[in-house]
C-alpha cells in the first residue's frame, strides 16, 4: 500500500510539472501585442535593432512563431519573399513587437518594407 502511495505521489508531482510547464508556455505565447494566440511551441524572440533583425538567421520548428521586438525609433515591417509564407507583420511601431506564425515548411526570408536592405530568414523544420 505504501509502495502504491509513494507511485501515485510521482505521478502527481509529474502531472504538476506538466501543468507549470504548459502554463510557462501559454503566458510566453500571450506576449502576442494583439492578444491572439496560435502557437503550439514556445516563441522565439527576434529582436529589431539598429536596422537590423538580430539574429537574422534562425532555424524553427513549424507551428512556431517568433515574436519580432522593435527596439528602433523607427517603424519597421516583417514582409515576407514572394516565396515566402507566412502572414505579413503590418507595421510594427518603435518599441512594439509583433508575433508571426510560421506554419509552413522551408526557407521564410522576409525583409522591412521601408528599408529593404533590412533582411532575415526563418528556416522552419
Ligand atoms: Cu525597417
């Protein structure tokens, strides 16, 4: 009976974890500046910064999104390639972010509307 009690105490203790973990990823996914949620993974951040996309190369999973944090002055886009897809930012402000969600397999490249010297890819996998 002990041996029984001690089992079922591991699993709880693991359901527990399950939860923590699960809620540790939903409120990463609510940093989404429009408060939509459609991530199944946990974000990766991008950070725009000094007209660049830091890291401008990043390998993902699909069904991922990455959240791109304007830290410029500046408005800047994430506009994808022709053949790209995944669904354009919009304009995002100086000190807003924006999460796009990839959901498509391949090579996403995507450059800035009002600077297209501005560039990155997103391998998703
Ligand atoms: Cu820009």
């Amino acid at each position: 009976m002990a041996r029984i009690m001690k089992l079922s105490h591991t699993l709880l203790t693991w359901a527990y974890l399950g939860v923590a973990a699960t809620s540790m990823t939903v409120s990463a996914a609510s940093n989404n500046a429009n408060g939509v949620r459609h991530a199944t993974k946990t974000p990766i951040t991008v950070t725009i910064d000094a007209f660049q996309f830091q890291p401008d190369k990043i390998r993902i999973k699909r069904g991922q999104s990455v959240i791109f944090i304007n830290k410029d002055e500046v408005p800047h886009t994430v506009t994808p390639d022709k053949n790209a897809h995944f669904v354009p930012s919009g304009i995002i402000k100086g000190g807003e972010q924006h999460e796009v969600l990839f959901e498509s397999v391949g090579i996403q490249d995507y450059s800035c509307d009002f600077h297209p010297s501005m560039r990155g890819r997103v391998i998703v996998k």
